[in-house]
C-alpha cells in the first residue's frame, strides 16, 4: 500500500520543479536567434594555397648561406565548414547563451619540418575581419592567416595590395611577395621566428630565426 504522506511528499516536489522551470523560463524568455546562412571560399582564393594541392610537390628543401638545409613537407589542404556564432547575449547562470549563427568554409594547410621544429599553419578563410555576415556576399573576400610555431603571423587579405614587387633573399629573386617580420625587439641568439617570406606561386619561400639564421627555399 503506498502511504498518503509518501504520495503528497511526490506530489509537492513535482509542483517545486514546475515552479522552477517556470521561473526560469520567464527569466529567460524566448531566445530569437537566427541563422544567417552558409559562406564559401572565392574560386581565385583557392590558388593562394595551390602549391600544397598534388600532383605539386610536397616536399620543400630550405637551405641557409653554409649551406645547411632543412627538409619542411607540406600536408595536403583539409577543407572544413566552420560553425560560427556572433551577436551572443550576455550567458546567465540558469539560461543558455542566445546567438546569431552561420556556417564559413574554410582551408587548412600545414607545412612543417621532420622534426617538428619549424610549423607553419595557413587558414584560408572568409574575411569576417573587415566584414559581417550581414554585408552584402559579393563584398565579403577572403583572408589568408598564417602563422610559424604560433609566435608569429600576419594576414594576407586576398587581391589586396600588401605584396612587395620584388625581393632578394639568400640571393634569390622573388616576385610578389607577402613578408611579415617582427617587430618585437628578439633575443638575438634565440631561434624565436623573425621573418617569413611567402608567394602565391610557392607558398613560403623562406623564414629567418632571431639569431640571424635565414632558410630560402631552394626547391
């Protein structure tokens, strides 16, 4: 036999918790989110990561001025869709956060030495720097992040004019190119990154470390 009290003890806590929820339901109120749709990479933006992309060779040969080389391989690009969330509202201890939300393609190449000294990563994506989402599609280019063992990086905004026209490095001749050096004042016998040199054509073309060593792609 169930007893009375047992059943009015059930009952008072299934109107507690209903009370709860309801509280907090009202505390909350509706979450209006919305979905502001589904963004690709520019056809031309896929040639800045070419060089990575078979039959072109992964495998990069850098040598410095005596002649001592390091071998970096390149992964092939892994394209990936992105799940983004903006315009969120303050997140409560009780209720969920409320955002805006859309999906960004996205390319990622690693280029990186055999023993994992020297790490470049490279994203290509939408540039959601300048823009928003909101802004009309045709106004939205594409950013090229890339950055060496995490300590330095720049971005390249696709058909921007943040190339230099031509460059000798290790006395070689280089057209185009995307150069981001530091400007932190650096250890000068550290091997933390100071420079990386990068071209559409070639990908990076060649890095210097704080102790005035420099690597120039030689094949």
């Amino acid at each position: 036999m169930v007893n009375r009290a047992d059943k009015k003890t059930e009952s008072g806590l299934f109107m507690l918790i209903m009370v709860c929820l309801l509280g907090i339901s009202a505390c909350c109120g509706d979450c209006n989110e919305n979905y502001l749709g589904e963004f690709v990479l520019n056809n031309d933006s896929e040639d800045y990561i070419a060089f990575a992309v078979p039959p072109s060779p992964t495998r990069r040969i850098f040598a410095d001025s005596l002649q001592n080389s390091v071998v970096l391989n390149y992964e092939r690009p892994e394209f990936v869709v992105e799940l983004e969330q903006i315009n969120c509202t303050e997140e409560r201890s009780q209720c969920g956060g409320c955002c805006d939300e859309y999906n960004a393609q996205a390319a990622l190449v690693k280029l990186e030495s055999e023993g994992g000294e020297i790490q470049f990563n490279m994203v290509l994506r939408k540039d959601f720097l300048n823009h928003t989402p909101t802004d009309p599609v045709a106004d939205i280019g594409d950013i090229l992040s890339i950055s060496l063992n995490n300590q330095l990086a720049g971005e390249l905004f696709i058909n921007e004019t943040q190339l230099v026209n031509r460059l000798e490095l290790g006395g070689r001749q280089f057209t185009r190119v995307f150069a981001v050096e530091s400007t932190r004042e650096l250890p000068p016998d550290s091997r933390e990154p100071a420079a990386f040199y990068y071209t559409q054509e070639q990908g990076i073309v060649a890095y210097r470390l704080a102790n005035g060593e420099e690597y120039v792609l030689q094949q």
